[in-house]
C-alpha cells in the first residue's frame, strides 16, 4: 500500500517525484468557478480514495485547517466544508470557528448559508448546552434544517438555565432559541418555567413569533396545549401565521376527541378537517361535516387562480420539518424581440441568487394575499389517507369535486390550483380504492397542477403513486401509458419511471416491461428495453459486458456497452455504500463515502435505508 500511496501522490501532484511532494490544497473550493486546480482534484480523488485513504483523509484535513483563508473566498470554502465533516476532530473544528469568526458575507442570505456549514463542522462533537450557546452568540437571522442534525440532548435544568439568559432577547435570538429548544428535544412538557413562557408568547401580540412558539408546545404535549387553546377560545384564521393555524388545530385535534365535532370543526383549519374526522374514528356523519366544508372552499366560484410569479416545488418527504415548506424557481423573463440590446444587457447582468430572493419575496407575499382571499387549501399537503374516508362516506361530493376533469375545464384547472395537494390526496385515494376514477383524476391533475410535488429520489410524486397503487387492471394500463413516448420520451423521463418502479417495490413490473420490448420487432423498442435495463436497481457485480472486448461494430453495440455501464456504476455504487457502512475508522469511512458519492445516483435510494437498517450501525 505504500508504494500505491507515493504513486498516487505523484500522479496527483503532476510534479513527478519532486522532494516537496504535497497538494497546494490552499488553491482548492476557493472561487465560484472551478479552477484547475479544482479539476485536476476532482479528477485523481477517487484514485485516492480506492489506493490511499490514509492520504486522501492527509490532504483534506489540511484544507480545513487551512490558516489564511482570504476573506473573498470564505463563503466558497465554508459551503463545501460539512462534505468533509467524517474528517473534523478538534482541530478542524477549532480552524472551522476561526474562518467563520474571520469575516461576514455582504449578502445576509449567503452568511447564514456559510455560518451555518461551518457551526456544523464546529459544533457537532459538543454537547447540548454548548451548541446552543454557540449558535445563539453566532446571531444567525434563523436556523437551517440542518442544524437539527448534529443537535445533542439538553436535559431540564440545562433548558431552564439557557432560557433565564434568552428569554428577554431581541426576537430573532427569541425565535432561534425556540428553534434550536425543538431540535435538541429539550423536555418542554416537564418544565414549568419553559412552558409558561412558550404559552407566554402563543397568547401574547407578537405575532411573528407564534408560527415556531405553537409548534413546540403542540410537539410537546398536543393535548395539553390544545385544552389551552380551547379556553382561551382560539380558532384558527385565514390571514393568521400558517404554523399556528396547522400546530394549533393539530392540538385542537388531540385535546377535543370527546367534544361534538360539529363545535370543533369551525375552529379546525380547512386541510386539517378530514385528518380530525380520521382521528375521532371515521365517523360516516362527522366525515360529511368535515368533506362539506371542504367543499365550500373546493367549489368556490368567486376565488381566482392564484399566481405566484415563479415556479413552486414542494418536497412531499419533507412533512416532520414543519408544514408550508416550498422552493422557488423564478421564471426567465420573456425576451423582446424589439429590444435586442436590452435583451443582451439583462442576459449579461443575470445575478442567479438575486433573483431568487426576489421571485421568493414575490411568491411568499402572492401567497398571503390568495390565502387571506379565502384561498385557505392553497399550497396545504393533504395525504391520501385523510381522503380515503370521503371516498367510503361522500362520494357525491368526490364527484363534484371530479367535475370538469376529463375535459380539463378552465374550472376545474382552477379549482386543482386553489388546493393541489387536496386533489393529490384525492387522486391517490382513488386510485387505491376505485382505480377507475382515480387514473381519470390523474391524468386530469397531470395536465392541471402547476406546482411540482416531489416524493422520494426527487421523482415527481404523480408518478410515485401509480406504482404505491395496487395493480388493477386501470392501473396496469396507466403504467403503459407513463412507458409510453407522450410521457417518456427521453432518457430522463425513463430514468425517472424506472427509479419510481424501484423505488416502490415494482421492479418485477419493470423487468416485465424490459422483457416485452426485448423481444418486440420493432427496432426502437428493444433500445428501449436496453435503456431500462441500465435503468434497473440491485445489480451486481461484475457486469461483463460494460468492457466489452474488440471495437463496437454497431449502434446497437454501443446502446448495449452504455446500458451495461449504468448498470456497473449503480453495482459500484452498491458496495461501496456497503464498505462505508462497515468501515472501521474515519479515513476509511470518507474514502468509501467518496467512491460512494461518486458512483450513485438517484437509484441508491432503493437500497441505502434498508442497508443501513440492517448493519445497524451506531458508531458515530
């Protein structure tokens, strides 16, 4: 292994064997662009990691630790540092406080973004008590999700001690302590001191702050905090934050099962209606009182589409971080055609982050007004589960809601649009339970929604439930159409089929799928079965036929060798995650997770939980 590691270091160098042999890693994640010697690295690295761990581990740890960081390239290097983090002891995380204490970012957006990669690396070894200290003197305007995963424990008197120090605070530092109190689990129900000044704040004006302050009271004890609501005879409100409505009727749900649903129901926000009636134990009148009114807000003819002014995407995995979460895509402004040079001129000044932030503005106050407009369902995740008691106890109204679908009406466009994840909940529990019906809303809502709702893998979600669906014969002839080139006309859209197939447990459909093209006369489906192919999960290795001897004679040839590399790399990919799983140190640990990242895509996700489930592995 020696001499493989002083080759590797001399190829990577490009200095042949000079006495001075090392990686100027200081030239390395300092620029947005990638310099060469960023290329030359990203190049060699998996050399590296398969020859000399050991070296590799060497090399990146010098980056981070790295002493005279200009300040025009601390954001390049803090963003990129918590990929490093398996290598980051005490050293590290001490240089990772240093570049973050270095200086500041002018954009407040990039700041937080850098702080926060870098507390990551500094924090993540400490306690509790210290991280939250840390990240509060850090003054950051909020906290990212991810800080929730590094966060240790905090016992009670730990918590009640760290409120007496914040709990006047400016508000940001108020909201963040909520926050930062969430993700450490802090045990909110057992201390007085903790929940009266949370019940303080859920009763008080300050209304920016209620949306995190409901949110940990109802995720503390939902019941408790729910009788509180009902004496204080709390409902929710169209124009009130959104986290309080839903973390509010959440513990209204808990708290009132033995109330008369007809008292509670007005009280209840309207996407959270169907999941009480679930919860009281699917009772056929309170299920009708619940779809009516529903209904009013579904049927309403006097709302307007609602236009964000960007394109929404709303990750349907992402549910325990807290409802309302959404991306933005601004939408490139259409060119004139009578305006050359301006066209050129707004092309050159394109700030990517800029507008961001703007179409984010845009959408978020777009948004408040549709919802205080009446709006109420609009961009709220309902799941199919909640739908499936009004499909059993109202169908009259699913079919008034289904109105328009099979001519994709202007009205029914509309009304999909007023409350998405309402019919997306609907369709999925159609499909489950009168398949019929439910492919007719599918592809009705396939033509209609205009914000994106992703699953798992980042596979849109209309696709990921045709395969969570049970096989029925309307089903089987969806499945068909999705294979077919009006929905799965490149190499992407079949990716994305096969990887939902997996995903959800119908790789013995895809392999049907593979086989009945195999074996068509027609020329473009047998490339389309070796397109799948290279598609599949779960292969092995080795896979002969990705080297194949002798030139490619042929186009079939080549289609052949390529989907035989896809398949290679997904192997590849396979058992180096299974090597991380099992490695026995940190250095071994990163250059498996390095070959790892290298080698998958998005098909790992049909492999990478259970695998992990099954090493059990609680090394940290």
């Amino acid at each position: 292994m020696a001499g493989s590691e002083l080759r590797t270091a001399a190829v990577v160098r490009g200095r042949g064997t000079r006495s001075d042999r090392h990686v100027d890693f200081s030239k390395l994640d300092r620029s947005s662009g990638n310099t060469v010697e960023d290329h030359n690295f990203q190049i060699f690295e998996p050399a590296l990691a398969r020859c000399a761990p050991e070296l590799l581990a060497k090399i990146t740890r010098a980056k981070l630790t790295q002493a005279d960081v200009p300040a025009d390239s601390r954001y390049w290097r803090a963003i990129t540092g918590a990929e490093h983090l398996l290598l980051t002891g005490p050293v590290e995380a001490a240089a990772a406080r240093a570049l973050r204490l270095s200086s500041r970012e002018p954009q407040s957006s990039n700041e937080l973004y850098a702080s926060t990669q870098l507390l990551l690396l500094e924090l993540h070894s400490e306690n509790g008590v210290r991280q939250i200290e840390t990240l509060m003197a850090a003054e950051l305007p909020g906290i990212l999700l991810t800080v929730a995963d590094i966060q240790q424990p905090v016992m009670q008197e730990e918590a009640e001690a760290l409120l007496a120090r914040y709990r006047s605070g400016p508000q940001v530092q108020r909201r963040n302590f909520i926050v930062l109190l969430l993700g450490s689990g802090a045990p909110i129900e057992k201390s007085e001191a903790l929940w009266n000044w949370l019940e303080e704040i859920v009763d008080g004006p300050n209304s920016e702050l209620h949306g995190v302050a409901f949110h940990a009271l109802a995720s503390a004890d939902g019941v408790r905090f729910g009788r509180h609501l009902m004496n204080r005879d709390w409902a929710w409100s169209p124009d009130g934050d959104f986290w309080a409505n839903d973390y509010g009727s959440g513990a209204l749900i808990k708290a009132t099962v033995a109330t008369p649903f007809d008292q509670v129901a007005p009280r209840l926000a309207p996407w959270r209606l169907l999941e009480a009636a679930r919860e009281r134990g699917e009772d056929p009148g309170e299920v009708r009182l619940a779809a009516s009114i529903l209904n009013d807000v579904l049927a309403a003819d006097r709302l307007a589409r609602p236009d964000p002014g960007a394109i929404l995407t709303i990750d349907r995995t992402l549910q325990g971080a807290g409802p309302f979460l959404f991306s933005v895509t601004p939408i490139d402004a259409p060119q004139d055609p009578n305006d050359v040079a301006g066209n050129l001129h707004r092309a050159l000044d394109n700030d990517p982050a800029a507008n961001v932030r703007r179409a984010f503005s845009t959408a978020v106050e777009r948004i408040r007004r549709a919802r205080a407009s009446g709006a109420s369902l609009y961009l709220s995740n309902m799941s199919a589960e909640d739908m499936v008691p009004v499909v059993r106890h109202a169908p009259d109204l699913v079919e008034l809601w289904l109105q328009g679908a099979p001519e994709r009406t202007d009205d029914f466009r509309r009304r999909v649009i007023l409350a998405e994840g309402a019919f997306l909940g609907l369709c999925e529990a159609l499909l489950h339970h009168h398949p019929d019906r439910g492919v007719l809303l599918w592809r009705g809502l396939k033509h209609s929604l205009t914000t994106r709702f992703i699953g798992k893998a980042e596979i849109d979600d209309l696709i990921h439930m045709v395969f969570r669906a049970p096989t029925s014969p309307a089903l089987v002839g969806l499945k068909e159409e999705l294979l077919g080139l009006e929905h799965s006309g490149t190499d992407k859209d079949l990716f994305e089929l096969a990887a939902a197939a997996n995903l959800n447990g119908q790789g013995e459909w895809l392999a049907a799928m593979i086989a009945a093209d195999a074996a068509s006369p027609i020329s473009w489906r047998r490339k389309r079965a070796l397109v799948l192919e290279g598609f599949t999960a779960g292969n092995g290795l080795p896979q002969p036929l990705a080297w194949p001897e002798g030139p490619l004679r042929t186009a079939h040839d080549d289609l052949k060798r390529r989907s035989a590399r896809f398949r290679s790399l997904e192997a590849c990919a396979h058992h180096w995650w299974r090597r991380y799983l099992a490695a026995p140190d940190a250095e071994t640990a990163y250059a498996a997770w390095v070959l790892f990242s290298r080698a998958a895509d998005r098909r790992a996700w049909a492999w990478i939980q259970p695998d992990a489930d099954t090493g059990n592995n609680t090394d940290a």
